[in-house]
C-alpha cells in the first residue's frame, strides 16, 4: 500500500511541475488574441521588468467539437523580443482533445508557451506565428503573463 501512495505522488509531482506556470505567482495581465489568418496573431505588447522574474507566458483558448479536427493540432513559434532583439522563444503545440468516443473532449486549452528571467524592464512584443498550417478551429484565445511562478524546469 505504501508503495502505491509513493508511485502516486510521485506521477501528480512529475504532473504538477509541468502546471507551474499556469497555476503559480501572480497573474499581472490578460491579453485577447488579434488572429491575422496567414500570418498568426497580431503581435502585442507587454510591459515587463526583472522584478516580475521568474514570468511565465501562458495561451489560453477554446476549439469546438468538428470531427475533421480530432487528432488533429496547431504548432507555433513564439518570440519575446525587446528594442527588436529575441531575449526568448519557444515552439509549442495544440491539439485537439477529443476522441472517437468523446468528439468533444475538453474544449478549453491552457499552456504554458514561454518562461523567462527578465533582466531589462521595457515594452516586450510578443509574436505567435504558425510553423505549419493551422489545423485546428481556436476561438476566444488570449495571453496570460503570471509574475514569479516557481521554476521547477529549466528556462528555455
């Protein structure tokens, strides 16, 4: 029994480091998406300083229940730049939830796209673009920015 509690916690650890950064620090600010239909979305921007560090980036959004997109995703590159120089960026992923059995699966999505340790205090743009073409229906999606959110993984 002992045994199964510890594999137990031990998988919601492993889970939950994952989670940090949409569910610890502070939230500062939420920011609705502008979709730019070949380009991605408009780019935004977001007042950021080192005190705020470690910040983590989330995108949030909702797909509907269309069949065609299960199993189906939506990658992206993001870029965080300040005075036009990239200080970080990431590749991230979205998929569809449902399955065959539950074509509407969990229809809100929340990731964590970009975590950093701010060393200058500025008006940051933020720019999401696709890397591939975009498969998968996103309605109502934004940007969360969370202030010092524990970093259990490394910052890329």
């Amino acid at each position: 029994m002992m045994k199964r509690v510890t594999v137990l916690l031990a998988v919601m650890g492993l889970w939950l480091t994952g989670c940090d950064g949409l569910m610890t620090g502070e939230q500062v600010q939420t920011q609705a998406l502008v979709l730019h239909e070949q380009d991605g979305y408009a780019p935004l921007v977001l007042n950021l300083s080192p005190d705020m560090s470690p910040v983590a980036i989330n995108f949030r959004a909702e797909h509907g229940d269309d069949p065609a997109e299960l199993g189906k995703w939506n990658s992206y590159h993001v870029t965080l730049s300040l005075h036009g120089a990239v200080m970080a960026e990431n590749d991230f992923s979205i998929n569809h939830s449902g399955s065959i059995d539950s074509p509407m699966g969990a229809t809100y999505v929340a990731h964590t796209i970009l975590r950093s340790n701010l060393t200058e205090a500025g008006a940051y743009t933020l720019r999401i673009v696709p890397i591939k073409p975009v498969e998968v229906t996103l309605t109502r999606a934004e940007i969360e920015v969370r202030r010092q959110v524990q970093n259990t993984l490394p910052n890329p």
